[in-house]
C-alpha cells in the first residue's frame, strides 16, 4: 500500500493523465493544460476548467467570510480560462455542507458566488446541492470559449521570449499569514481584536482574488498574442517550472524585476522570509504568467498591469534567477503541495 | 438562523435558481432542468450537469468498491445528459480524499472512471485532485452536445402523451436495502461471511448503474421524440412530480404497469414493503422516464427496453396512481432527501 505522499499532487495528475491517453472524441487538449479544450466547429473551441475547494484544506472558516469564499471558488476557475486566452461565460457548482451550516450561511456563499458571476459577466448553469458527514466542499466548474488559433497553452515558449507576470507577486501568501497569525492571537488571548488596518491589501488578495480577465483584454488591444500562458496558483517558481517543461525551455528571472507590494514586504520582513522566496512561492495571487515574443518589447514595455520579469533560454535543464546580489541561483519548484502538507 | 431542513434540498435549489433569474450570455436553459442548454452556432448546443457524492452520504466504502463507484459517479451524470436527449462527450473529475486513502486506492477510482468513459465513449477532460479532512468526495461535471431541436426538456409533455420508464423500478433500492442488512449482520457478527448471490441482480443496480444512452438510440431509430424527459434518480414519484409540475399537467399512473424485477419484489417482501411503494419511491435507478405523443403508440408499444406506466391528465393538481385493488390514491413526490435524513 503506498501513500500518496510517495507521488505529490504532480505525481498524481501524471498518473491519471497516462491512464487516460487515448480519447473517444475530437479533442484538442485533454488533461495537462490550464483547462482542456474541444472544437465546437467554425473554428471556435470550449475550454472546461474544474477546482475543488475544501475546508480546512483551502480555506478556515474562521477567518474566510462565506460571501468572498463563494467569490473565490468562482475566480480561481475563471483565472484557469483566462491562462488559455479565452472567454469564460459560464460555471456549475456543487457543494457539501454538514448541518451546522445555516440556510443564512448558504444564502451569504451563493451571494458571493452571484457577485463574481456579475463582475465577470458568466451565468450559474446549474449545480448540486448535498450534506456532507463534515464540513464544507466547494467544487466548480467553469467554461469558456475562443477562437482556436487564440488559445494559448503552456507549451509555446521559445528561446529569447520575455516572460511577464501581471500585478505583483506573493501578496495572496502574505495575507494568509497574517490571517493566521491574528487567528492564533485570538486563540490565546479572545479579548484581542484583530487589527488588519495595515494589511488590507495583501488579506484581500487572500480572501478575494481577481482573475485578470483585464489581462487578456489588454494584450488583444495591444495586438499582442503570448506564445505561452499559466495562471500562478502556485507561486511564480512552480509555474514557470511548468512552462519551461512543457515548452522544452530553460528560463532566467530577473529578482529585481519581480514586483512585490509594499504590505507584501513589510510582512516578509516580519516573518524573516526573504522577499524574492515569497515572490517565487507565495501562491494564490492569481494572476497570469505569459511568455511573448522579443519582437513584442516595444508594444508592451509601458504596462502597468504587467511587467517582463525575465526571459526564456534554450536549456531545458536551466531555470534560474538573477539575484541582487549578482550571483544566480537554480528556482526550485516548491508550490503547495497539499498531499505533503508544505505550504508556500 | 435557519436549518437547511426547513427548506430541503428541492427548497434550496428553487432558492438558488430565483437569485441567479438574470443570465450575461445566451443560454437557452440554465438551471432547473437535468442539464443546462446553451447555443453553440450551426443549430447546435451543448449541455452541462454536475453531480457531487459523498462519502457516508452517498456512498458507505464498507461496501462499494472503489472501481464501482468511479463507474457509478460518471454513470449518474451521463444519465442527466441523455436525460436532455443529448450525447455525452466529455467530464471533469475532481475529488478530495482523506490521508487514509492509497496510491492503489485511487488508482482502482479511476479504473471505475475509466471503465465508464470507455463504455459511453467520453473522455475525461481535466479535474483536481486534493486532501480532504475527512472522507472521500467525488465531483463530475459532464458535458453533451445535440442539435437544438432534438433536446427534451420536463416541461413539454402535454395532456394525453404516454407516460414511459425504462427497465425496472427500485431495484437500486432494494439493492442499497440487502448491502446495508448485510453490513448490520457483520457488525454484529464478524465471522459470518456475506452471501449476496441471491440478489446479484439488485446489488449491481446499486452499485454499478447503467446509465440509459440505448433508449436515447432507440426512440431515434424509432423516429420517436418524447415531449418531456428525466432520469429517475429519486424514484418514479419524486421525478412524475417535477414533469408535472414543469408542463403544467397531472398524471394518472397504473400500479399493475409498474415494472419491478423479481428480486425486487423479493427484497420488497422480506422488507415487508409495499411493492407499489418500493416501485415508486426507489431511487438511484438511473432509468429514463419520458413522455410521448398518444399517435406514437404504436410505434413503441413493443418496445422491451421501456413501458408505458401511464398517461398525462390536464390537472395539474392531479397526480394518481390506479392501484391493483381498484382504488385511486395521490402519488406523493418523497424523493431523497439528504437534508432531512430520510431515503426512498
């Protein structure tokens, strides 16, 4: 009897994916990319995207509000059909809720789960509602659609393309820990009230991430097409490992070039991380990951939304940062790995 | 703070469906229906359903085998697709699994989900694979595709229209009935050694259901179109109330109709319940139950995959059954409910 923990969340979904090789349907990509994509004819694709969400696994009641909990469940879906430059107009959603749970508690869910539906113009096309022996499981399922030439999977990267990632890095990390740290503060002392005045940002970033549908806009007004694309969920250092794989590539990151917010910092500091670890592996922020090609320099150098962090190289085996104190150092793939219990 | 059981899960779905009326896309039906319809061009749609199990709930590992309930979590969301007339091409899989759980364990899951996708020729499209606190939860989203005109909907059977169900009814019942008895026997005496060879038949309704695409092929080759169609998930009762209620329309069903395997029956007897009952308020059938124009008679009267149970009356109030001792009585939508504790 082997332990999961021997294979990792990696290990697992490669272990699925060889035993599902061979497809009955005209299928264009199936596991391994952000989410899987079949042609609908007149050139057009879907794109199918699931994320499953488990309480005290992927969020604590204790500090995550129901309302931006629903909303998160519904962005982190979406982010998943950004990352394939395509559209997303619609979700299902099933959840499983022991009876503590309130008619109020699920009214407050599916409000939030309705204001991301708003915001990102996509329609609840059904679900499942169900108990569960203990605690709450949200899992949905999100769909999109393109043009099949502008979809763009993780394997397009070439030699010399920029790569740039959208907004900044490891704020989404930064206010779980100090969500965390406050929690065990009112553990030891309920009188305490939490203070988060001076972390609004990075725990918003936490409890309420937004996919950058703004992104893929931005970069079709630009007439701009990314040869390669992810969503960080993970962290910087895992997606990039993800790309650079699946594109047969090499990188090298740039540690100044990686943006961090100012809270982000302040909170590194007060935990004795280094910021370029908690740029690399804060996961959570959401935001997108994009290799272009050099030629595209001039056309997106002035975004504020974006910024190029580094560039793609042709060795495979290298994937490296640049670090301030000019010495380069090899960017392990550490991501969350739920199975081993690591975070960050 | 209100209890979820003051609402039940019917209750909750109607409260879900009113905060989500408005739709941002062109979609033909969202939820309310087996599955959601939305436009794709060429005359064609697509449809999606998502059905989530959970363990200690929807299952009891003591004795489902991990291979049968991967086949039966896709099974169960295959039937809604061909429940909307449609053909099922692909599903995202995603589950949450305590530390107990092996690499073999989950291996011989997605042996069951492998054996469904190849015997319904669907593939499987993407998924997420995480730790849970507890247990095991399974959730499938599947995905058809029709020309619009060929999609059967509840609301469409019409006054007159035959009522039809395939195969046998309760039979997945009895089946849960004879593995639950057998469980009870074993907690109280460990060495005794379970003999289910005399209810083969209703233990594999149980544990393996097939979900109905050959009634889908057959009304085709038929040149037959029902007016109205579900699966029977939650017992004959419980799915006659939703068309009847979706159409405007009553029902008027003939007990001596109701087709019941022998071992039903038999299992029927040792519980000593009623075999109307059991027929009509069974679930986890997975069959089809559709309504078809009265000129159409002939053409299907013959048929031995499905029967002719009844006939749609004009009052909507109206939903009977003609017993076998003469006597009408109203038919009562029971239906699972796992918010309120009760089955069958």
């Amino acid at each position: 009897m082997t332990p999961i923990s021997t294979l990792g969340e990696f290990g697992l979904i490669e272990r699925i994916k060889n035993k599902f090789k061979t497809t009955h349907n005209q299928v264009i990509k199936g596991i391994g990319d952000d989410a899987a994509v079949v042609p609908i004819g007149n050139g057009l694709v879907q794109v199918y995207t699931t994320d499953l969400l488990a309480e005290g696994v992927h969020f604590d009641l204790s500090y995550a509000p129901l309302r931006h909990l629903g909303y998160k469940a519904v962005a982190v879906n979406l982010s998943d059909i950004f990352a394939m430059n395509a559209v997303p107009f619609g979700i299902t959603v099933s959840i499983a809720f022991s009876n503590r749970f309130t008619v109020e508690a699920i009214d407050e869910l599916y409000e939030g789960i309705k204001l991301a539906c708003e915001r990102y113009h996509v329609d609840l096309l059904g679900g499942d509602t169900t108990s569960s022996r203990q605690g709450l499981v949200i899992s949905v399922t999100a769909f999109g659609q393109a043009k099949e030439e502008e979809i763009v999977y993780r394997s397009g990267a070439q030699p010399n393309d920029l790569i740039c990632v959208s907004g900044d890095a490891g704020a989404a990390y930064a206010g779980l820990l100090v969500l965390e740290r406050e929690k065990n503060s009112f553990v030891n002392n309920p009188e305490l009230q939490p203070d988060l005045s001076d972390y609004d940002y990075v725990v918003a970033r936490q409890l309420k991430p937004e996919p950058r549908g703004d992104i893929i806009q931005e970069l079709r007004e630009m007439g701009v097409r990314p040869s390669a694309m992810i969503d960080v969920s993970d962290g910087i250092a895992s997606e990039l490992h993800h790309i650079c794989h699946q594109s047969k590539v090499g990188a090298l990151i740039y540690a100044n070039k990686l943006n961090l917010d100012y809270q982000t910092l302040k909170v590194a500091e007060e935990f004795q991380i280094g910021a370029t670890t908690f740029a690399l592996n804060g996961g959570e922020d959401y935001e997108l990951m994009f290799t272009l090609p050099l030629k595209d320099y001039d056309k997106v150098k002035s975004s504020g939304n974006f910024h190029i962090i580094g560039k793609i190289t042709p060795d495979e085996k290298q994937i490296q940062i640049l670090l301030d104190t000019g010495g380069i150092a090899d960017v392990e793939a550490q991501g969350w790995d739920h199975f081993r219990g690591e975070n960050g």
